[in-house]
C-alpha cells in the first residue's frame, strides 16, 4: 500500500489533464448521464409510496405513513404468489426452451455459404423483433386461434378443433414459442458477432490435422462463444424476474389472471389500474430487490467459471 | 424475455424498472396537504340546491321525448336538421375575459390557436384558451394539475372517476362553489342551462351545493344493452319480440352459430346482461339491510348462464379468447348478437356497417327478465358522466361570465349557437348540402373533434342526419323500454371513498374471475371462492360496512 502513495499524487494532477483530454467524450455522454438522472435516479425517491397509503390529490408529503403494511398485504396475497410462482416457471421454460435457439440458429447460419442466402436468411428471421405483441399475438390467434385459420380447417374436415390458444395447461409453451418466433432472430446479432471474431486460421489449422466438422466446433466454435454465452446467461439470470408484460397483458383473458399473471402485470391490474399506488410499488420494489440480488449472484457464478460476467467488482 | 442486448440496456432496463414503480408517485410529490375525501349528496339537502327545470320550446323535435318512470325520459329525435337556425342568446354573452380550458379529446388534437376558436372567442366575447389533452391518460394528466393546485379557469372531470378521483375533495378547495349562481330561480337568468333536465345537475354536485355544469345529459342513461343484426336475424325470421327470457336467448345461440361458417351467436354479454337475472347494477338495500352485488344469487345465476353459453361453443372463440375487437365480428356478421354501450347506436356506426354489407341494420332486444316472468327493471347510471368545473380562484363576476358562456355552449340543438359550436363557420368549416351541415376539411380538422361541448352542451338528442332510419330505431327503441329504466340505490349522490374502500371497490381479484368464469375457464364456485376472499382479506366487508355507516345511514338511498 505504502507503495502505491507516490503514484496518487500525479494521478490527482492528471485528473484536469485527462478532463481536457477526454472533454468531446465526457460531453457527448453527459446528456445520456443527466437522462439517466432525471428519469431514472430521481424517481427512485418516489419508492417512499410503498410504505405510504398513497393518494396522488395528498401527495408524497401529505400521505399516511404505514410502514410495512403494503408488504404484509402483499406477502398475504395468494395472487401475488401466484405471479411469482408463474413468473419463475415462465423465465424457466424460457431459459430452458428459448436460450438455446439463438445459439443453434447462428451456428446454423454461420454454416451457409452464400452471402446472399444468409443475408436473405437473416432478414426474415429478424423481421418479427420489429412487430408489436399486439400484431404478434394477432397473427397467432388468427393462424391458431379458435375461430382461425388452423381450427376452421380442422372444422371443415370434421376433425376435432385444437384449443392452442387459450387453453391454460400449455400456455408456457405457447408464450415461449411466440418468443422464438419474435426474437430468436434478433437474438442471434450478439452470437454473430462472436462467431466472426473466431480466427478463421483455427478452422484451417483443425481441418489439415483431420478435424471434421463436430469437433471443430466443439474444439473451436463453441469455446469461442463461451464468454458471450455466459454473459448473455448472466443477464437472463439477472432478469429472471422480468419474462415480458404486453404479451401477458394482451393474452391474460384468454387463459385466466391466475395463469398468465407476471409479476409486472400484477403490479399494474393491482396497483395502477385500481389505483392502489403503492400497493403496486411495493410489488414493484420487491421484483427490483430479488433482480438485484439476482443479477449479483449470477455475476458471482460467472467469475466462478472463469469468466469476466458483467462486471468486475 | 429475449435477450438483453449488452450490458447498457441491461442497466437500462433495471433502472427503468425501478423508476416505473416510482415514476407516476413522484410527478405529484409537490402537492401537499391532507385532501378530504367528501361530497356524498343527501336527497333533502341536494334538492333544496338543485336548479329549476325550464324546458325550451323554441325547437321541436320530430320524435318528442316520452317519459318513463321518475328522471327517465327518451331522448328526443330529430330525422334532418332544423333550416330554420333559432339564435338563443341574445348579444355576445362575455365581457372580454382572458381563461383557459382544459377538455379531455378522445381523437387528433386540433392545431392550437386555429381559426376555429378564434371565432368562438369571437361569438363568445372572452379570450378562452382551449387546452384539449389526449382522453386515453386524462387521468394522469389531471392529478399532477390538482397536487400542484394549478387547475385551469375551467375543467372536464368525467363522473366515472368518482369513486377513485376524490373529484369531492377538490369541490370547494379548487373547484367553485356555483350554488349561488345556479340554484332554484338563479339559474333562470341561463335559460339554456336551465333547460338541461334536473338529474343532470347531480353529477355535479358534492355536499349538497352545486360545483359542476353537466354536459350531454341524457335521461335514458343506462350502461347499455343486448344489440343483435337486425338484418341478418330478420332475413331469418327472427324478430326482437321473440326473445322473452334467457332461455330465448339461449336457444337462439343454437340456432345461430354456425362455426364451420365462421359464425357464432354471441360475442361478450356479460355487462349488459347481468342485472336481467335481478341482480342490481352494484347495490342495494333488502329490508333495510345493504347488500353488495357480490352477495346476491341472482348474479351467481347470471354467471351460471352465462358459463353455459360460452362452454355451450355460443360464443365466437376470439371473444373468449379476451380480443377486443367485437365491433369489427359484428360488422363482419361473425358474431350476431353483442354487449355494448348505447352510445354505440349512431350514425358512424352504421356508415362502418354498411360498409362491410350494404344490408347492416343495428337492433336492440327489448329488456326481458331472465326467467320470461314479471316486468323487467334496468338500473339508471348517472344522467351524464361529463361534468365541467370552474376554479375556486376565480372572482364572482368571472364565474358570472364563465357561465354565461355556459349557457351559449348549451344553446339547443339545431339552434344558431348549436350550429356554431358543433359546426363552426358556415363556408369554412361546413357547406349545407340538402339541409344537413357537411363539414369541410377545415371543419373536420379544427371542430369535429369536439372541444367546447365537452364544457357544456345541451341535453342528448337522437339526430343521424343523413341515416333518419337509425334515429328511428334507436328511437323506437328506447320508447319501447323506457318503462323498465328505474333509479337504484345511491343513484346521483356522488360517493368518494377513502383509498383502501376504493379498492375493494374496484374488486380486481373478482371481476378478474368473473371475466374467467364467463369464457367458460373457470367456474361459478371459483367465483363464490374470490368473493369469499374479498370479503376478507379484499376488504368488501369493510366496504360494506363503510357504505353503510357513512352513506345509507346518513344520506338515505337516494331513490
């Protein structure tokens, strides 16, 4: 330590040197900064209504205090569990059935040849992400729905009609395939971008020693991709608790409240849309608190695997 | 749900989270003050402030008004528009005041300042700064105005806020006491207000004292109806007068879907049905004792029915699926008997509907009990759910003026002043084309979307200028079954409650069951289980008890 203190000094003193150094990078994110600020850090102040009975004609000031009153309903809410309960299972079939997919379909890309097959590939995959869960989930219900075109086929040949829709038992799997289907291609940008980092002298190097093509890519390929793998996990993690809300909200009636009920969609039919402020705050305090946690465990388990995760304490 | 990108909107994403929970509080954290939550009307004290009734006889309709029970009478019917353009207010009624108006517009903002309003300032003789504000988030809109206590000169605030908006709190610290003004004989020196019947004014009263100036008041006020295509049911032979009980109905969705077609009987009913089982709108009161919708057999029997007809394949899979989009299967002739609001019933409606088939005729089953048996009874909503307010701030002879300026904007319809703030500038913003005003592209701009109404307008007419056909349908209609409007308990007494009773109010646990239990996913018993838990931990028993103790023992029913 005794050590690093002659070192100090010069750095306090290039502190101005490096300012008028950087002084176009610092300004051009200083309004980014100052965004962030006003919209995102100066709200946080109003975090206080969870423990207020709030009522927006009183004010922050002028609300009852209740301390841990919305936390004790909250906690004593059999629906609350239920979101959580549903938020949990819906981030796992998720992780488990959607993770994958970007990684499958990059390598799988990466594999063609023709620049213009690819480009054409990539297009139509991606162009979904651009559409809103509204339109998305309109396009299911026509194609799948119980008046749609799948089911009216189905009824013109006197077969049974198939409940895809709104048939609560399998509404996992029918929100994680509209997710496949809207942003798998979106997803595969990150993967990419990794795979073209990959030295291709490797594949060359693996190929004149007798590699075929299963153990270069698990020789090469796929430890390439590891890091980005991991930090895209991490994150997944960190936001286990947040799997989505127009989708829920557009498709809740059509399977029942208890099922497709989020913790975010919890948060606005209980909080917001009655007007139970801070009811809904609470809810949103408590997701904010796990996410943290969360996101610092997953962190914890990258570095455990040797790799950086999102940050570096 | 997909994967976040790279670490900054991952941040971004945390924080937006955080600040989502937060933002809407802290946008009114500058207010202060414990707001009074009031207003709750007594019959006696309210009616010894309402002001009189002088109807005008200036203008007559084709289809005069007929009255039913007490407050409920049709809305008269007008099959063109008057040629003869009475004016009603004799001069300029303002005095060269500068104000602003805040209105809710559910449609494209007008361009500001556009010469549409500068020539109602013109007629109306004050500087009046319209501010319209998208009508979808008027609610958030509104309540950072009243914490900050810096609401305009005059303001829109829709009675269906009552019980969550604590509109009664603001009555008397921020919004003008017009008693004075308006009471009994008072309100004779603003005929036009004067002829706007006597329930509309109780929208906006609290407290006993009159605050607020009503606007399209109605006296066939009910939430809406059973509506089936008219064309289609009769080109089958089947007419309105067959359908008697709920078992008529029934059978009826047998006979009607079709589902290899595409076509099922019913779209959502729920809304418009319930209260035929004998179920009451939201209360009311069995041997002196207050009852809660929720306890009653009668609407558990409504959702039983209503569970069997969509478990029955009646109803079109889309509705039951939560899509929304059942006007578009009604005009489509996918689904052909519908819930939905009387304000459905008009000339839009059938110029959407004629344009999917050229036959669309839009009908209404008259109002039936559910068992075929006894005289059917349907609850009255409040005479108007748009209600205007005038700030406290302002001196005497500003409301004076304000309200003279009321009495222009609630001329009748067909009159010069009508003409004027529905149509704007004959030449600018409308042309006359076989007697019926047609809007220019001007017009359709800068006074369709309707602004100064929303301060203050006459009583509702029915007038489809260019489909006479609609007003008499509508018409018949409402004549048909004006006998069966009656008034329920609480009816017109403005009840703010306090946060917590305003939640077990909105009871989101049980109507999300109930909309469950009606596309056939859950059962009547799984409602019977929510109600059981909102009685408790929900606090509907604290409501009731809260109702009881603070408006039926101290105001009375209001019946």
């Amino acid at each position: 330590m005794t050590a690093l203190r002659p070192a100090l000094r010069p750095a306090r003193r290039n502190w101005r040197v490096r300012l008028r150094r950087d002084r176009s990078l610092v300004l051009m994110a200083l309004p980014a900064v100052l965004l962030l600020l006003v919209f995102n850090y100066v709200p946080l102040f109003g975090l206080v209504t969870a423990f207020q009975e709030y009522d927006p004609l009183s004010g922050v000031s002028g609300s009852a205090w209740v301390g841990l009153h919305q936390f004790e309903r909250l906690f004593g809410d059999p629906l609350f569990w239920s979101a959580v309960r549903n938020t949990l299972y819906l981030s796992f079939v998720q992780l488990v059935l959607f993770f994958p997919v970007p990684v499958a379909l990059a390598l799988l890309l990466n594999s063609v040849l023709s620049d213009r097959i690819r480009n054409f590939i990539q297009s139509v995959v991606y162009l979904p992400h651009f559409f809103s869960w509204v339109l998305a989930i309109t396009i299911f219900q026509q194609m799948l729905g119980g008046a749609g075109v799948l089911n009216q086929f189905l009824r013109s040949h006197d077969i049974g009609t198939w409940d895809v829709m709104t048939n609560p038992d399998t509404f996992a799997l029918l929100v994680t395939s509209q997710v496949i289907w809207k942003e798998a291609g979106w997803g595969i940008i990150v993967f990419l971008a990794a795979l073209a980092a990959i030295n291709t002298d490797l594949y060359e190097a693996a190929a004149a020693d007798g590699a075929g093509r299963w153990r270069r890519l698990w020789h090469i390929t796929l430890p390439g991709l590891r890091g980005v793998i991991v930090l895209m996990l991490v994150l997944r993690l960190g936001n286990a608790l947040t799997v989505g809300f127009e989708q829920f909200l557009i498709q809740r009636y059509a399977v029942g409240h208890d099922t497709a009920d989020v913790l975010d969609t919890f948060a606005f039919y209980y909080g917001i849309a009655t007007n139970d402020y801070s009811y809904g705050a609470a809810a949103g305090l408590f997701k904010s608190i796990i996410s943290l946690l969360l996101i610092w465990g997953a962190n914890k388990l990258a570095h455990a695997f040797g790799e950086d995760g999102l940050y570096r304490a | 749900m997909g994967i976040e990108l790279n670490r900054r909107s991952f941040l971004n994403a945390a924080a937006t989270a955080a600040a989502l929970a937060a933002a809407g509080p802290l946008l009114s954290a500058c207010g202060g003050g414990g707001a009074q939550r009031a207003g709750v009307n007594s019959e006696s004290g309210l009616r010894a402030a309402l002001p009189a009734h002088v109807p005008l006889s200036s203008i007559k309709p084709d289809i005069a008004s007929i009255a039913g029970g007490p407050d409920a009478l049709t809305d008269p019917g007008f099959l063109t528009y008057p040629a003869n353009r009475v004016a009603t207010v004799p001069g300029v009624p303002g005095k060269g005041g500068r104000y602003s108006a805040v209105v809710p517009l559910w449609g494209t903002i007008p361009p500001a300042d556009n010469a549409f309003y500068q020539a109602m300032d013109k007629a109306l003789g004050i500087r009046l700064e319209m501010k319209p504000a998208d009508g979808n988030t008027y609610n958030t809109i509104v309540s950072t105005m009243t914490a900050a206590k810096r609401l305009p000169d005059w303001i829109t605030l829709p009675s269906w806020w009552n019980p969550n908006f604590n509109t009664g709190g603001l009555a008397g610290s921020q919004l003008a006491d017009l008693t004075p003004f308006l009471s009994g004989d008072n309100v004779k020196k603003y005929p036009n207000l004067a002829a706007i019947p006597t329930a509309a004014w109780r929208a906006g009263a609290w407290g006993d004292k009159i605050y607020g100036i009503p606007s399209f008041s109605s006296g066939f006020a009910i939430t809406g109806t059973t509506f089936y295509r008219r064309d289609v049911l009769e080109a089958r032979g089947i007419t309105a007068d067959q359908v008697k009980s709920a078992d008529d109905l029934m059978n009826l969705g047998k006979e009607l879907t079709d589902a290899k077609a595409g076509v099922w009987a019913f779209d959502d009913l729920y809304t418009y049905l319930y209260t035929s089982f004998g179920a009451p709108l939201k209360w009311k009161v069995d041997n002196g004792k207050l009852v809660h919708l929720f306890q009653t057999d009668e609407w558990f029997e409504a959702l039983d029915w209503l569970h069997r007809l969509a478990t029955a394949g009646y109803v079109h899979p889309d509705a039951l699926a939560g899509d929304q989009a059942g006007t578009t299967r009604f005009y489509a002739g996918k689904v052909l008997i519908a819930g939905g609001g009387t304000g459905a019933w008009n000339l839009a409606d059938h110029q959407n509907g004629v344009a999917a088939n050229p036959a669309y005729r839009r009908g209404a089953f008259d109002f039936f009990t559910a068992d075929g048996k006894g005289t059917p009874r349907v609850d009255m909503g409040p005479a108007t759910s748009i209600v205007s307010y005038l700030n406290a701030n302002l001196k005497p002879e500003q409301v004076e003026e304000l309200l003279a300026v009321a009495n222009y904007l609630a001329a009748p319809f067909g009159s010069a002043e009508y003409t004027m703030v529905n149509f704007g500038v004959e030449g600018t913003h409308f042309t006359t084309e076989g007697g019926v005003p047609a809007p220019t592209e001007a017009g359709r701009k800068e006074v369709q979307a309707q602004t100064y109404p929303f301060l203050a307008s006459p009583a509702q007419v029915i007038s489809n200028q260019t489909a006479p056909n609609v007003t008499k349908d509508l018409a018949a209609w409402q004549a048909a079954n004006v006998k069966a409007l009656a008034k329920p308990v609480f009816w017109g007494m403005n009840v703010s409650m306090p946060q917590a009773q305003a939640t077990a109010e909105a009871a989101q646990a049980v109507m999300d069951t109930v909309k469950d239990c009606y596309h056939g996913k859950k059962k009547v018993q799984d409602v019977k289980d929510a109600v059981a838990t909102w009685k408790g931990s929900g606090g509907g028993d604290r409501l009731i008890a809260w109702m009881d103790e603070n408006v039926l023992q101290k105001h009375g029913t209001g019946q």
